[in-house]
C-alpha cells in the first residue's frame, strides 16, 4: 500500500464486516466480482461501474493474493483502503449529488451564474472515450493523445488542441473538413485556436448546436460541453445511414397499410426501435417500446444478437437464463463482442437503462449488422427522392441554431411550423406564442390545428418579415410542398445571414450588391487580380476568389502549395472549393455551404459563402 493510505478505525472495520456479511448472502466467506460494486455501496462508498471493472481487470492482481479470482473479507478491506485514499472526497460528493455515476462541477458555462452545478456522466466518458481510442487508433495526427485512458479525465484535456475533433467530425461526416487545413505540428496559442475555430465552425455546417460553446470551453476542458458535442458529433455519425434514400433495405420494415411516405418521415431513433422489433418478431420475442426500461434484462439483446448475426450458432444463448441481470448482461456484451459491437454500454449502463448510451449500442448494431432482405415485388425505389445538398444545408443550419424538435426530415418536421416560428424569433421577427397551437396534436382535430400554425407562418413572412412568398399558403408549408417549404427557409436563412452583416455594419441595409461591392474592393486593395460579377460568376467554380478574398482578410492563412491556379480539372476545382471552406471556418466564418456549391456555382450558397466572409473581414476592423 501506498505511504497516505488512510487508517481504518476498529469501528468501521466491523461495519465493512457488515456490509461484507449482507452481501455474502450465503456465508460463503467471499463475494464474486460482479457484487463488488454493490458492496463497495454497502460499505458507504458507491463507485461508478467503470472503476469497479478496472478494480476487477488491474488491482486483482496485486489485492487478490488467492489468486482464486474471489474475494474474501481482508482482500475487500485493502481494496476498501486504495479506493478510499485516492479521492474519497470526490466519491461522497458524488454519491451526495447524483446518482451512481454522475459528476456534479461548479460553474462551468460562460453563461451560468457563480455557483451553478453542471453534471456530466462518468459512464458516457468512458464509452466516447473507448469509441475514439478505437476508431482513431491508428491515426498518426493523434497519436500523441491516443489511447486515452477512461478512468481520468483524459478526454477533457485531450480536445484542447482541435485536432482530435476535427478528426470525429470527419469520422462521422467523411470530408467535411479539409485536413490539409488541420494544424498538426509546431503549434501555438493561435495555431491551436484556430484548429478549435475550425471544429465548431464544421460541427455547426454538420448540424451541431454549439451556439453556447465557445474555443475557451474547450481549451479549459469544460466537461459538460465537451461531452455534449462530442454526443452530437458521435450521434451524427451513427445516424448516417439510418435513411431510407440511402440504405433501401430499410423498406423491409414497412408494416402492412403503412406507407413509403409514412416509413419516410420516422426519425433515425424511431427506425432503429422498429428494426430491433422487426427482428425480435421474427425471433417470437415480445417487442420493446424503449432503450431504457425494456432492455435492462438483456433478453431482448440476446434475441437481436442472434438474429443479425451472420451465421447460426455463432450467439451462445447459455448465459441468458442467469439470475444476476450485471452477470447476464455481461454474458451478452461477450456475444457481442464476437460480432466486433461491443462498444458504448458496459453491464451496468445496460441493467441501469441508460438510454443515450443503449441507442449509440444499437445504432451501432445496425450499422455493422442490418439483416434486412431487400423487398423483392415492389417498385418502390421511383418513390425514394434522397436529400439534396440545398436540404441537407438549411436542415444542418436550423439544427445548429437548437430549434426543437430537430430536424431530421425537412418537410415532414416542419409541417405543424414550430420550427419555423423559432426561426423567426432568430431573425427578429416578433412571434405572438399566445397564437400558436402546441404539441401534443391529437388525432382529433391535431390536422387543423397545424394549418393554422403554418397559415400564421406564412402571415409572418409576408407581413412582418416582408418576404416574397408569392402563391404560398399554409397548406403548402402543412404537406412539405418541396419548392414552396425551400422558398420560405432560403428567405429565413438569408434573413439570418444579413443580420448578422448588419449588425456588424452598425444597422447598415446590407443586400447582394453591397456584398459584390465589399468583395471586389478588398479583393482589389489586397492587390488581387480576382474578381466577382455576380453570385452566379463562373469563376466562382475555381474557388480562387473565395481563397483569395480569405487571404485579403487573413494573411497567411491560406497555403498557397495547397491551391491549384492553372488548368484546372474538375477533381483540382473541388479540391480548391474544400480547402477554401476549411481555411474559411479555421478563421472564424459560420459557413454551411458545401464544396459542390461552390464548384457548381450555386447562387444562394455562394451568396452565404460571402456573406459570412464579409461579416469575418467587418469584425476584424472593429
């Protein structure tokens, strides 16, 4: 033992022997290793799942000294002492504060006032840290960082350099950031900023809120936010391919009378419910309604395990009828494990029904091991319009302001206008809430009362946000009219983005015009030779004058090695369009367009390119 480990008194060794005695319920004279955790309870002294399973992995082997693999009273007591010593303050305000598991800590947002207590989870540290050891393990950017270790607070400190969040955002969104903008070597409080500057920027155009977290949260290693974005970038990615345009074997879980369109509109949460039941139907096991309360036993598991997996005999069903439900969830993550999916829930998080961390489990699943036979008899692929990269740009934008719900299916999520009406509280349009109808819309009588919302929507944009939504009325916001829902948000969106240019121009009308203007006159002082037209300029599609205006705004920031000027190919234009808006959001612009835009020269999104590069060259000067 250590020099400081504490002295335990006569009288709280016979209360550990009590506690030891109600556990070892049958006088055995030992307890096993899955009714640790619940002693160390017993004893005053809970500690989160994950740091009984290392006791069980890495202190065994100096405090076992039976090396029976069961403990007995005096191994317990030394096991008892080691814990304790090492932060038994911070276990008991753990255990006063929150729930097994829970970490309370002071005042963490720039935001909260003096004094206000964040919590954040311990169990979900460890699976995003056991998740990012694994997926980035072999990543030479990060093997400074990596592997992480779980039981620390390792995650919080590693983030401070950007680079190991740039590389989870493209995990979960493959190219979204250029990496050639990534700042790897030699770096500095301003190299490191700008790394940060380029997550959250990306984070925001993938969809993330991260509009109450700033690059000094992260550098400071807030936990809170760290795990709450690292949540979103995480979920991004395992809800990738949770969509029906892109994974058509999804239409195998159709239930009769229902509809494509109907299948179409379920979130990526609700698919995933419907594909575990669907094989837990075909396994003649009741269905769940939940992640949480209906998989605490495994059963449930077990059944999907072995119905997904790619060949029979391969899920051994010999632990499902153990009594203990940590021992038999423990019996199925070993299932799981053989099919390489034994990532995010540990037993505990399974028997306490943490739902976050159950849905990421099957999410998971899904993506490793769909099962789903493609339905053979139907011509239902005509009827599968996928996402745009227009859709794809303004879901990603609203999602990243926090509305609520958010938004997975652009038009079936808009269709009762409370999206919408949070959007017009963004662009300072007065909404009266006393007039909109709220959730829950019954069946009864919940039809009408969406129209009404999406009439007053349409009231708003023309009235008071003086939109041009010629031929648009609520019923077209009410079915998902695809042309008519894009007028309204593109205005919406372009409202947002001229307020934004307007408040920096102290209250200035800010237009297209304007936005031409500024650009070709810094372009022009910063002895450029590149120049815009218009926003449907062709020379746009080389990305030189985005990459050109960046570097009249911020000198040095683009690498001049990495921009191709002459001869362009098409594969050399969209290597130009990925950097320039890489090195844009590395210099602090909110940009939600993507790099076909550019290349394709689509006017609206270039116009936002540009606006949000004015709105960084104003903020500059002020």
């Amino acid at each position: 033992m250590a020099n400081n480990t504490i002295t335990i008194s006569r009288e709280e060794l016979e209360e550990l022997k009590e506690a030891f005695d109600k556990v070892d319920a049958d006088n055995s004279g030992y307890v096993n290793d899955y009714e640790l955790q619940e002693l160390f309870k017993e004893a005053n002294l809970p500690l989160p799942g994950y740091r009984v399973r290392e006791i069980i992995e890495k202190i065994f082997a100096a405090a076992d000294h039976n090396k029976d693999g069961k403990i007995d009273f005096e191994e317990f007591v030394l096991l008892y002492q080691d814990q304790k010593s090492k932060d038994v303050s911070r276990t008991f305000r753990k255990s006063i504060n929150k729930r097994l598991g829970i970490t309370a800590i002071g005042g963490t947002s720039a935001i909260s006032s003096q004094g206000t207590q964040h919590s954040y989870s311990d169990e979900e540290k460890v699976a995003f840290v056991n998740w990012i050891n694994k997926a980035l393990k072999d990543d030479p950017d990060v093997k400074h960082l990596l592997p992480m270790e779980p039981s620390n607070n390792n995650l919080f400190t590693s983030l401070r350099d950007g680079i190991l969040l740039c590389k989870m955002i493209n995990l979960s969104q493959p190219d979204t950031i250029d990496e050639r903008a990534i700042n790897t070597t030699k770096l500095t409080p301003f190299t490191i900023s700008e790394n940060i500057n380029l997550a959250l920027n990306s984070a925001s155009a993938i969809g993330c809120t991260v509009v109450n977290i700033g690059a000094q949260d992260l550098q400071e290693g807030k936990p809170h936010l760290v795990l709450g974005l690292l949540w979103q970038i995480i979920k991004a990615g395992l809800f990738a391919d949770i969509e029906i345009s892109k994974n058509e074997a999804l239409i195998a879980l159709l239930k009769d009378g229902e509809t494509l369109e109907e299948l179409m509109k379920l979130s990526p949460e609700e698919l995933l419910l419907r594909w575990v039941n669907y094989h837990l139907t075909n396994a003649n096991w009741p269905n769940i309604a939940n992640f949480s309360r209906d998989i605490k036993d495994s059963k449930a598991y077990f059944h999907l395990l072995r119905e997904i997996a790619p060949k029979d005999g391969l899920i051994d069903f010999s632990g499902f009828n153990e009594p203990n439900d940590l021992k038999r969830a423990n019996y199925m993550l070993n299932q799981a494990d053989k099919l390489g999916c034994r990532q995010f829930v540990t037993p505990s998080d399974v028997v306490s029904g943490n739902p976050k961390l159950n849905l990421a489990f099957v999410a998971n699943l899904f993506n490793m091991y769909p099962a789903l036979n493609k339905v053979n008899g139907y011509d239902f692929l005509n009827q599968i319009e996928g996402e745009t990269n227009e859709e794809r740009t303004f879901r990603n934008w609203m999602n990243s302001l926090g509305v609520n719900p958010y938004v997975n299916h652009m038009y079936s999520d808009l269709n009762d206008s409370l999206v919408i009406f949070q959007l017009y509280d963004q662009i300072r349009v007065l909404v009266d809430w006393g007039r909109v109808n709220k959730p829950p819309f019954s069946a009864l009588g919940g039809h009408m009362r969406k129209i009404e919302n999406c009439n007053y929507a349409v009231d708003l944009g023309k009235n008071k946000a003086r939109f041009s939504l010629v031929g648009i009325c609520g019923s077209d916001l009410h079915e998902g009219n695809r042309t008519l829902t894009l007028a309204l948000v593109w205005q919406l969106m372009r409202r947002y983005t001229l307020n934004v240019l307007s408040d920096l121009g102290e209250g200035a009308k800010i237009d297209d015009r304007t936005i031409i203007k500024w650009v070709n006159e810094t372009l022009r002082n910063a002895n450029k030779t590149t120049f815009i037209t218009s926003f449907k300029d062709k020379a746009i599609s080389t990305s030189l004058p985005v990459l050109d205006l960046i570097d009249a705004i911020a000198p040095k920031a683009v690498n001049p090695d990495m921009v191709k000027r002459e001869n362009l190919s098409d594969s050399d234009k969209m290597d130009n369009a990925k950097y320039a808006l890489s090195i844009a959001r590395k210099i602090g612009a909110r940009i939600y367009a993507l790099p076909d835009d550019l290349v394709d020269v689509k006017p609206k999104m270039v116009m936002t390119v540009f606006a949000c590069l004015m709105g960084r060259g104003l903020n500059k000067l002020k």
